[in-house]
C-alpha cells in the first residue's frame, strides 16, 4: 500500500520571512516558513515555497533554511508573479494558474495551502481556491509561540483549519443559508456576466416561484431549454410549501402517429388493436406535478387540441374512453421553432399558443453570450473533473486560444452549448494528466470549424484553408499562399503521418537530396500559419 505523502504550498514572506536586519540574526526570530518546518509533528515531503524573481535571493536562503531544519523535506522554488500584490484578480488569476498547473492527487497527497505569508489579497485568494476545491487540500496557519517561550521562539505554533463545515452544524447550516442566497439557483452557480440573460433569469425565478401557469421556452437547439426546465422544477419543489412532487419529461420529436395520443393521454383496454392492457399516459402520471413538453412544435394537430382542453379544464379523454380524467399539472413547453410561423402556416393551433405564451422567454444563443463563455468554460471543466475523479485544467496559452475561438464571428457554434460541453469534454478526453494543451485546442477548433462547414453545406467551396485558421484568418492571406497552403492542407489531409505528408510534398527535394528531413520542413511551414499537423482537418 503507497503511503500518503504531505506537501506544503507557501508564499514567500517578503518581510516576515527575512528574520531580524541581519542575516546572521535571522535564527533568532520567529519565520512562518521556517518555523513550520520545524514542528515536532509535522515534516512536509515537498514544500512549494512560490516567490518572485525579485526576491529569489532571499527565496534562496530560506529554502536553504529549511533543508537545514529537515533534511528530508524537498523544497522547490515556483515562481509566481504579481505586477501589484494588492490587486484582486491579478493575484487570484496567477494563484489560479499555479493551481491548475499542479495537479494534486488527493488519494496519495495531503495537502497543507500555509495563508500567512503574502498580502491579506494574497491570503482571501489562497482561502477560496482551497475552499473551491482548485487546491484540494486544507489550510494551514502558523503564527509565533504564546507566553515567550524561549524554546519555541523559532518554531511557533500552527493549526489547520478543515473547511469540512458538515462537521460543525451551526456554522453548516449558516454556510448553506448565505449560498444557496448567494448563488442564482437557476444558473446552476455559473457566475453568469451577460447582463441581459442575468436579467432574463431573474425573471424566470420569480415566476417560476409565484406562478404554476404555463411557461414557454424558446430558442435555438442547445441553448439549455432542457437544463433549465429541470431547475424550475427544482426550485419549485424546493421553494413551493406543497410544491411540485414530479417531473414528466417528453420530447414530442419522438411522438408520431396514433402513439402520440396514446403516449400522452393513455388509452383503454382495446382501445386499438395491440392495446392488451390499459395505459396510463404521461400526462395523468404528472398529476400535482410539472410536465416539461420538448419539441412542442412537434405534435400533430389532433394531439394539440387535447392538450389546450388538458391545461385549461385540468381533464382529458384517453384513447377509447367514455369519460374524462382528471390531471392537474404545469406545464413548461420549450421549442426551437418560430411558433407565430407555424400558426401562420397553419402546423400550430393558435388558441394553444395563446394559452401557452403567457410566459414566454427567449433563451440567447450562446454567439450571442461572448462575456459568458469563459464562466461556462470554468463550469464544464469542474463537472468534468468531477465526473471522471481526475482534475481537467487548461493553461493560460491554451485557455486563451480556445476563448478567441469561440468568440470569433466564424464559429457559428450551430448547437450552442452541446458543442461547447462536447468540445471540452473531446479536450479533457485527449489530454496528458488532466491538462488540456495549446496543440488539442488547436486541434478540436479545426474539427469544429470542418464539421460546421460539412452541415452548412460549405464543405466544397470553404475549402481547407478555412476549415484550418477560419473565414477571417483565411481572409488575410495574399492569394499565392493560400493556394500554397491549401494544396499542402490537401496533401496532409490524406497523409496518415507528418512524414507522409512531406515524402509527398517534397519528392523532388528528395530525388536530388537536397532535403533530409522531409517532417521538419513540413512543420516549420504550418508553424508560420500557426498550426500543427495534429490540428488540421481530415478528409
């Protein structure tokens, strides 16, 4: 069995750190970092003792220090800079960083986060990436020893706070009270910065709350309609004394034919020929309870005019029956259509879409949404760190390259947030140790830009120059160096190996041996367009 290792993360006292005025004077006094290696119940095997180059000197002499007071613990340097100690999210964003580049295993490594060296800044950040789980360990304060203890006057005493607040009811009870305040429950605790969505959400909250009228949910395919259908339920059952007990969830796309009716309002024994037993139906098992109808555009006429009589009598007529059943529900209704065009069309029935429209909210498109991107990106990377048991962090290089992408005009993201969770979670799958890397960024954006140009159809005439750095990168070039690279695109496309490809591309350099290195060479020219051969499209 491994045995559980401890690891200290400290930043470096800039003064507390530095001992008395002189350098031979510094065993006199009390010094956090020092002092913590120096507990008769405590030896950190590695202490991460973070610094500036400004101050690597006396980094230096304290790491040396503590080596001295153990031996055994193994003390790395990690530079960290901040261009102003005092300033929120510069410090939080390095601190950040560090912790996304410096994956813990918790199963094998207990972790002590030391929070009082460094600005009160430096300190509040350090306290919420522990308490976020960023850094998955506990934190550690020292301070001097009580009472003028000669003996202890280096060493100091600690103590390590555990944020496991399950553990102190009170103080439990009082945490979940200010966050569940705090944190917009429909959003999913996702700090959302759109002002418009964040005012839409409000919105839905507090009708979600007062009222058990029908709510209708429109826009694009991926926008989140069926997310947020299953939080309104949630704070319904939560908020709502005699709330909501059940949730009925039916994607009428799926609904065709005689089913349809038969799926919904159940039908009697015999009612048609293969019904042997009785049905139910989904609409009489979501009594007391909210029905969420996906696709509504979707349902056939017939079905339509059943429905207006199940949510404005609360009774309905099942399939083969001689009387009405009685179910009362709410229903939320989501759709991708343009239901005034339908009706127009005469494929929707316009009482129904009179009686639904009450409350009607159009739920943005995630273009439309460019300051809510990285919030999402942060989200989807803890849920998969979550659901997979392993940290998923992205750099900053790779962090940025991938916002760029996402918010330029070409990236018509056609499923919204489907393909944003999709292409995360195609990253986190591909990545080394958690960390999703520049080169699978640069990768995942050229397949999401072929794919889009395949289903608009654009596949023939965008070309692969397009595909590879997009409409306007690819705008940019002089007219010889885009048929020069899209002839080299097209070469590697088929190639199942960079050295493939530059066998290919380069045979009469070879021929004459003018060239030894054919995959070099190959690289050295995607690089000036910035790519790489894993990153390009396929055909």
């Amino acid at each position: 069995m491994t045995s559980r290792t401890t690891t200290v993360v400290s930043l470096l006292g800039i003064q507390l750190d530095k001992g008395w005025r002189s350098s031979e004077d510094r065993w006199k006094a009390w010094r956090p970092n020092v002092g913590l290696c120096m507990q008769d119940d405590l030896e950190p095997d590695r202490f991460l003792l973070l610094s500036s180059e400004k101050h690597r000197s006396l980094a230096k002499t304290v790491a040396e220090d503590i080596k001295s007071v153990s031996p055994d613990t193994a003390v790395e340097l990690v530079p960290i800079e901040f261009e102003n100690p005092w300033d929120f999210a510069e410090v939080y964003g390095a601190l950040r960083e560090f912790a996304d580049s410096r994956p813990i295993d918790p199963e094998h490594e207990d972790l002590l986060v030391h929070m009082t060296t460094g600005t009160h800044v430096a300190q509040i950040c350090l306290f919420l990436l522990v308490e976020t789980g960023h850094l998955p360990g506990r934190l550690i304060q020292t301070s001097p020893p009580k009472g003028g203890d000669r003996a202890r006057s280096m060493a100091g005493d600690y103590t390590i706070i555990d944020l496991d607040l399950s553990r102190y009811d009170r103080l439990a009870a009082r945490f979940e009270t200010e966050r569940r305040e705090g944190v917009d429950f429909l959003k999913a605790g996702i700090e959302t910065k759109n002002a418009g969505f964040n005012s839409l959400i409000e919105r839905i909250e507090r009708v979600a709350i007062r009222s058990d009228d029908p709510i209708l949910l429109t826009g694009a395919t991926g926008v989140g309609k069926t997310q947020l259908a299953r939080r309104i339920f949630e704070l319904k059952e939560r908020h709502t004394p005699s709330g909501p007990k059940t949730l009925v969830e039916v994607n009428c796309a799926t609904l065709r034919g005689d089913q349809a009716m038969s799926a919904l309002f159940g039908h009697e024994k015999g009612a048609f020929t293969g019904a042997m037993e009785a049905r139910e139906g989904l609409l009489r098992s979501a009594d007391g309870g909210v029905v969420f109808l996906d696709e509504i555009g979707e349902l056939g006429i017939d079905e339509q005019a059943m429905l207006l009589r199940a949510i404005e009598e609360k009774s309905f007529l099942p399939v083969g029956a001689d009387a009405p059943v009685s179910s009362s529900f709410q229903l939320i209704a989501g759709t991708n259509r343009d239901l005034g065009e339908e009706v127009r069309e005469g494929n929707f029935r316009e009482d129904l879409l009179a009686r639904i429209d009450l409350w009607s909210f159009q739920l943005p498109s995630l273009k439309h949404r460019l300051e809510d991107h990285e919030p999402n990106l942060d989200f989807e990377l803890t849920q998969l760190s979550e659901s997979s048991g392993r940290r998923v962090a992205m750099g900053r290089e790779a962090r940025s390259a991938f916002l760029r992408f996402a918010a330029d005009p070409a990236s018509t993201w056609r499923a919204n947030f489907r393909d944003f969770g999709a292409a995360i979670m195609r990253m986190a799958t591909l990545s080394e140790g958690g960390r999703i890397t520049p080169d699978l960024v640069a990768e995942e954006c050229a397949r999401l830009r072929s794919s889009w140009a395949r289903l608009e159809g654009k596949t023939e005439d965008a070309g692969l120059v397009i595909a590879a750095l997009g409409e306007a990168a690819a705008a940019d070039l002089d007219r010889f160096d885009r048929v020069q690279l899209e002839d080299v695109l097209e070469v590697c496309s088929k190639s199942r190996s960079m050295s493939e490809a530059g066998r290919t591309l380069f045979a009469a350099s070879r021929a004459k041996k003018t060239s030894s290195n054919d995959a070099d060479r190959l690289r050295k020219y995607l690089a000036r367009f910035g790519l790489t051969f894993q990153s390009l499209p396929r055909t």
